[in-house]
C-alpha cells in the first residue's frame, strides 16, 4: 500500500493496494468538469475530518446521525476517484454544519486526506447522458 504525491498537480494523489491504483483527480479534471456542467454544479476540494463514532463506508447514515445529534443539513453528491483511467463518482453524503461549513465526516477508503465532490439535487440524474453508467451508488465517466 502507497500513497504518493504528483508534484505537477499540488493535489493529485494515488494509492496503491493489491496493485490496484486508485488516484485522486484535480479538482480542474475536464471529465468532471463536463460532469458539472451536465448538472448545473461545480467541484470542490474537501479535507477529510473523520469522528470518532462515524464508520467507514457509512457516509449516509453518519451523516444522517450527525444531523439528528447537532444539527445542520445533509448534502449529497458525488465523489471522484481514478482507477484504470475511468473517472468514478461515488454517490456520497458530507454534513453542512450549523455554521453553513461543509464537513467530510466520512473517513476515506482509500487513504486519501481530501475528496472531490460535487453536490448534486433531486433533478441531477435525470440530466445525466447515455455516456455515463449509472449503478446503484456509482457512475463510472468513460473518456
């Protein structure tokens, strides 16, 4: 397992277990820029702040609990990594707090210390184009 820094992209990232490479994309990919402009959003790069009582692989309901205990709003949307150059976005859930800050309470997976994330509302998926495959909580961008 490796986790490495692209010195060309200040925030492009890889990880490396059981050799698979997963990446990082810059927050200026043009595939999630397009992505983006499909559904009327723009990305952001989010730091992962991880709490102690959130589970991994549990964005939703962590979020959704946060909500309930202090407050504030539940954003989804989707999140962006790299794997054998397909871009995938994970359907994923960050806590807006009661301060309007949004929060990535959620560690990652991967390894990785930020996300790229794009919110999405209600009407996003009917937006999406025949390009994009669209699973349960996964879309994979074919280049």
């Amino acid at each position: 397992m490796s986790l490495s820094s692209n010195m060309s992209e200040p925030y492009s990232y890889q990880y490396t277990t059981r050799h698979v490479k997963w990446e990082l994309p810059g927050i200026t990919d043009p595939r999630i820029l397009s992505f983006c402009d499909l559904i009327n959003s723009l990305p952001i790069r989010i730091k992962i702040s991880p709490r102690p009582m959130c589970r991994e692989y549990q964005c939703h309901k962590n979020v959704i609990d946060y909500v309930d205990t202090y407050g504030g709003l539940r954003v989804l949307g989707y999140h962006f990594i790299e794997y054998n150059n397909n871009l995938i976005g994970v359907l994923h859930s960050i806590w807006k707090n009661t301060y309007d800050m949004l929060d990535d309470i959620t560690a990652s997976e991967h390894g990785f210390a930020h996300r790229v994330f794009v919110e999405i509302n209600s009407t996003t998926t009917k937006k999406l184009p025949p390009a994009i495959y669209s699973s349960s909580n996964a879309l994979t961008i074919k280049s």
